[in-house]
C-alpha cells in the first residue's frame, strides 16, 4: 500500500509532517500511529539491524520500540524531528537487547565498554529502467555488500550503515553514536576500505538498496504494535 493511500485511508493528508501526525495522535486519533510506523519503518530496521544481526531479534526492537514511543509520546518536544527522536528509542532498545544476549552468553566475561557506541542515530535505491539481467546482477550484489557489511567490526558497521546505506550526515551519525566528526569520517574511511575490498567499485551503486525491510514484515511489525496499543 502506498503512503498516500493509507494516509487517506486513516483520514490523514498525504503530505502531513510528522509533528502534525504526532498532535493528532496525542489528541486521541491513535490510527495515525500507522502512518508514522509505515514512514519510518525502514529507517528504523536499519538502525536496529547495525546494532544486532538476528533478523527476529531486530523485529522485537522494532516493536517494543513503536510501544515505548507510543507510550512517551508526550515526551517528544519538536525542537527535533520526530525520526531523531524516534531513533534514540531505537537505539535504546536495540543496545539494551544486546546488553542482555551477551550477558547470558557470557556470564562473567567483561563487557565491552558501549560508551562510543551508544547514542541515536538516526533511500532506496531504484535502478532506472533496469533491464532483467541488471536487476539479477544488482540483487547478487546486494547480497554480496550485506554479507560484507556484517563482517565489519561493529564501531565501522555501525558508521558504515547509518552514513553510507541509510543515508546520514556526519554529524547526524555523529551525534547518534556519541562520536566527534572526524572519528565518523576515520570509522567510515576504514570501514568503506573494508567492504572495497570484498565488493570493489559496485559499492556506490547497490549500497542504498541494502537491508530493505519489505512490505510482508513491515505489515507483521504494524500489525503487533497496533495490537499492543489498542489492548492497553
């Protein structure tokens, strides 16, 4: 479904900003919950797929995510952007669920310091005209830039993803991970000498087409956040 059609079918205008969205919402119009979920969902697998590698993992952040910014909508001042808002819940939740996996995995172990690591960060690729052999070949690709990427050290995957795939600023990333500027660009130059050497020059072409979250389990993540909302 596309974004204009559900916006008007939950009574919304196609191009209400996010902060519209969120009064409505806050004033009772609880369906409007949707739309912000359906914009924002592949921003938000992105986020938590840098920070965790297990797809089912990923979408219980996702939805416990959704639930706690529903639930501190009150919270959100628009002095931000509701997606930077929306990102440090993200990032919250996604880092709390690795604290967790890695304690059971290794009762005793030292933790690794997440300090540098911790913060919020916060399109798609469409090739033009793709004929079928190009499409097969930009899926392998694909397929190739993300099995690269998920053998990064996790302080270059997680620059890599948020500035290179999804598309953030220096200082967005940088702001989101707790970083300066110039140790994004440091993280981000070893990081693309990285993947260079796994998938060589195509990495500008399939980059933004990787880690997409498609409709099947963008319909799931909707379905049980609004499940959750509507029984409390």
């Amino acid at each position: 479904m596309g974004m204009a059609s559900l916006e008007s079918d939950v009574g919304a205008a196609p191009v209400l900003p996010d902060a519209d969205i969120v009064r409505r919402v806050r004033a009772g119009d609880s369906a409007l919950f949707e739309v912000l979920m359906r914009r924002h969902n592949q921003r938000v697998y992105r986020v938590a797929r840098a920070v965790l590698k297990d797809e089912t993992d990923v979408e219980d952040v996702m939805q416990q995510a959704y639930i706690n910014a529903y639930t501190h909508l009150g919270q959100f001042e628009e002095r931000s952007q509701f997606s930077t808002w929306l990102t440090r819940i993200v990032l919250h939740e996604a880092f709390s669920r690795r604290r967790s996996a890695q304690r059971s995995e290794a009762r005793g172990a030292v933790e690794p310091d997440l300090d540098d690591d911790r913060g919020d960060f916060m399109d798609r690729f469409e090739s033009p005209a793709a004929n079928p052999e190009r499409q097969a070949y930009a899926q392998e690709l694909t397929r190739v830039l993300e099995a690269a990427v998920d053998t990064l050290p996790e302080t270059y995957r997680m620059v890599f993803m948020l500035r290179d795939i999804e598309g953030l600023s220096t200082n967005e990333t940088g702001e989101g991970l707790g970083l300066g500027p110039e140790a994004v660009k440091t993280r981000l130059h070893r990081a693309r000498a990285m993947i260079r050497r796994a998938v060589t020059a195509q990495i500008g072409e399939v980059a933004p087409g990787t880690f997409q979250f498609h409709a099947p389990r963008c319909d799931r993540v909707v379905s049980a956040v609004l499940a959750e909302i509507s029984s409390r």
